[in-house]
C-alpha cells in the first residue's frame, strides 16, 4: 500500500466580498489529492482535503518541496504500526524534512492540505466518516464500537450499521457587500435563519463606529438575544479602538467579539480580557503550535469563558490541531471553548470527531468549499454529518467538478 502521485489544483473563491481588512475575489485554495496505489470501483482510492478558506493556493511549496518528498520515502515510513493505513503524522514530518523551525505562515496551510486529506484516505480504506475515525484515533469513542454497534450514537437502519453525531453551528456571514449588490445584512441574516441557523456571525471593524452599531442593531433583530450574534473585526483594531469598540458593544451582551486586534498581539489580547467582561475569540491566524503555546502563556484567555479558533487546514493538519487542543487542557481550559474558524466539511468531521464545541459554516460564501452538502442535517442550529466515507467532499455539488478531475 503506497502513495503513488499527490495532485494539486488551485480553486478560486467566488464572491466579491470583504472583510475589515481584506477582499476575498483575488483569494484561492489548493485542492489536493493524494493518490493510492489502492482502488475502489475499478478507481484508484483517493484522498481530498484543501488548506481552509481566507488564505491562498500554495502551488509551489506542494510541488516543489513537499510532494517530491512524500514519493520519495520508503513504503514502509509512511504507514501505521498495523499496515493497515497511512501514518499523518509520518506524512507530516516527511513534508517538513529539511524545514527549520518557525517562519510558519503559508508553509503551514500546504502541509495542512496533504496531512488532511491523508484522514481522507484512512477513513475510505475503513469505509466511516472521517469522524468516527478521528474520534477513535485520538480516543474521544473507543476503536471498533461503531462497527460493533457498541455506542449511544449508533443507528442500526436498513442493514446498515450508522453512527449519528452532532455539532453545534452558526452561520458566518454578514460582510461588507460593495454598492449596488442589493442586498441587506437583515435580508442575509433572514436566509440563514429560514436555512435552519440561529445563531450568527457578522464583521465589524470595516466602516464607521455608528454604521457598525446600526448593522449590530439590525442582527439584533434577527439573532433575538445578544448570545446568538458575533462580531468579527479581523484584527482591525489597534488597543485603544479594542477597547473603545468593546465598551460600545458592551451592553449588547454578544456571544462573542472575535480578533478584536492582531492575532499575534497577546498583550492586546490579554488586555481586552481584563476590560471586556463578555467572551473574546481568537486563534485563527496561529499556524502552529508554538503560536498556540504563546497565547496560552501570554495571552490572557479565560477559562469557561473564551473562544479558541486554530484551523487544522491553516496549520499544519490535524496531527499538529490535536495537539493544540491537548495542550489547551493541560491550561485548565475546556475542548469546548473550541470552535475552528473555517465554515466547511472537513472541519465539521474535526469538530464531531474531537468532540469540540462547534464550528462556522458559511452557508452562501466561498464557494465551491464554503458550507456542507446537501447530505448533512442542519436543523436548531445543530448539523449532523452524513454517511458518506472521509470528509464527504464527493456529496457536495459544488466541489464535483473538480474530484471528477482524477
Ligand atoms: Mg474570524
């Protein structure tokens, strides 16, 4: 059993949306797909994954460096003790031989993309969902229950044995459209909430103090109860606009106020937290475990109450992700202040898998990766992923044209 190509395609982003501080029509991703000496169907067995959304492609460093790599290694280095399937954490130290540590930045997300869709693999040649496969691995489910029908979560139907879970989810949304779209925040908040959503997300930090406050009110309407609205200011602010954004949403009581300042600013962040009694998120932009470590050190994160938001695909896959969450909790903080930036299926499948507290979806934006298939169950602000083996990436409609493409 041996890995016999990875391929790579880079995937533009639809939309012409932004942020406070980027626009997202010039961003892409790196679909990969690593290619097994095995077949089903009379095809070669495949894994999918892609580095996340709201970063680039990384054409070359996965041609150049890491792919060479990878097919140059013995058989043997790449698989688990049991022969059984591939090691990602083998896959990973292979991509990053001859690599010195630090300067993580896009290096992280294209080793991210061939770690991840490594699970991908795992979980066909098993034949599960990648959860039930992350869950066991990393012992959130015992190996071998599900199979044996042994777990509250099974559901015996049809012939067919199935393991059920849930997560949490709200909808990510509510960005700055450019004139003349024609669309409101309430009209996109409302499609969300006939979609299933109730709670949301929405950016701030990219217009002036009174028009953000008008577009919190408008939310307001829809999300009912400052818990069930978020706002995102993607690092907009320096610490005094932190701290005087925080006091004039102070009242709202949100659920959360995301990336108030930079992400690798932890006194900024360790300031907030002193002054901003609601919870504060942040964690997307750390791409490794080091930067995780120092906003656990310096960073002034509460337990109980703040957000973690580190994204497999953005850092170094999941071996590296598990590893952070571990590390989380031998802070005293709990898996369930975690909840992965990146609204798509493969960290839907992380989220169940890990047992966290939820994640995003983007249910209309950053297509063809942004949002689940039509397979997975979205009702009461709760999604269940389907049957399918791996991530599921083949069940969504918008992705097809692409997987056909091997
Ligand atoms: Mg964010």
């Amino acid at each position: 059993m041996k890995i016999v190509d990875i391929l790579n395609f880079r995937v533009p982003l639809s939309g012409q949306i932004s942020n406070a501080v980027v626009n997202f029509s010039e961003h892409d991703v790196s679909l990969v797909a690593v290619v097994s000496d095995l077949r089903r169907n009379g095809r070669p067995l495949v894994g999918w994954a892609f580095n996340s959304i709201g970063r680039f492609a990384q054409q070359g460093i996965i041609e150049q460096r890491i792919r060479p790599r990878i097919l140059a290694a013995t058989e043997k280095s790449l698989l688990d003790c049991e022969g059984k399937g591939f090691d990602p954490s083998a896959v990973r130290a292979c991509a990053m031989q001859n690599e010195k540590p630090g300067g993580h930045g896009d290096r992280a997300s294209a080793v991210a993309a061939v770690e991840l869709a490594i699970w991908d693999l795992n979980a066909k040649i098993r034949e599960v969902p990648a959860w039930v496969l992350i869950a066991e691995h990393f012992g959130c489910i015992e190996a071998g229950c599900i199979e044996a029908g042994r777990t509250e979560t099974v559901r015996t139907g049809a012939g067919r044995t199935e393991a059920t879970r849930a997560a949490s989810v709200y909808a990510a949304g509510g960005y700055y459209y450019p004139p003349g779209v024609g669309k409101t925040l309430s009209e996109e908040l409302k499609s969300y909430q006939a979609m299933g959503f109730d709670r949301f997300k929405i950016k701030v930090g990219g217009a002036q103090l009174r028009e953000d406050l008008a577009r919190i009110d408008a939310a307001m309407k829809i999300a009912g109860d400052g818990k069930n609205l978020l706002v995102d200011a993607n690092g907009r602010f320096d610490l005094p606009g932190a701290l005087a954004f925080a006091k004039e949403i102070a009242p709202y009581s949100l659920g959360w106020f995301e990336e108030a300042g930079d992400p690798l600013d932890y006194a900024l962040n360790r300031s907030l937290a002193e002054h901003y009694a609601g919870p504060i998120a942040t964690g997307e932009n750390l791409f490794s475990f080091e930067d995780v470590r120092n906003l656990l050190r310096y960073g002034g994160q509460r337990a109980g109450r703040d957000i973690f938001q580190m994204d497999a695909g953005l850092s170094y896959g999941l071996t590296d992700y598990a590893r952070m969450i571990a590390l989380m909790e031998q802070h005293g903080f709990d898996r369930r202040q975690a909840w992965p930036h990146g609204g798509h299926l493969i960290n839907l499948h992380i989220v169940v898998g890990l047992g966290l507290g939820g994640c995003e979806v983007y249910p209309c934006v950053f297509q063809p990766f942004g949002g689940y298939s039509d397979a997975c169950r979205i009702a009461n602000g709760q999604v269940t992923p389907s049957q399918a083996p791996g991530f599921g990436l083949e069940e969504k409609s918008s992705l097809k044209p692409w997987l056909e493409k091997v």
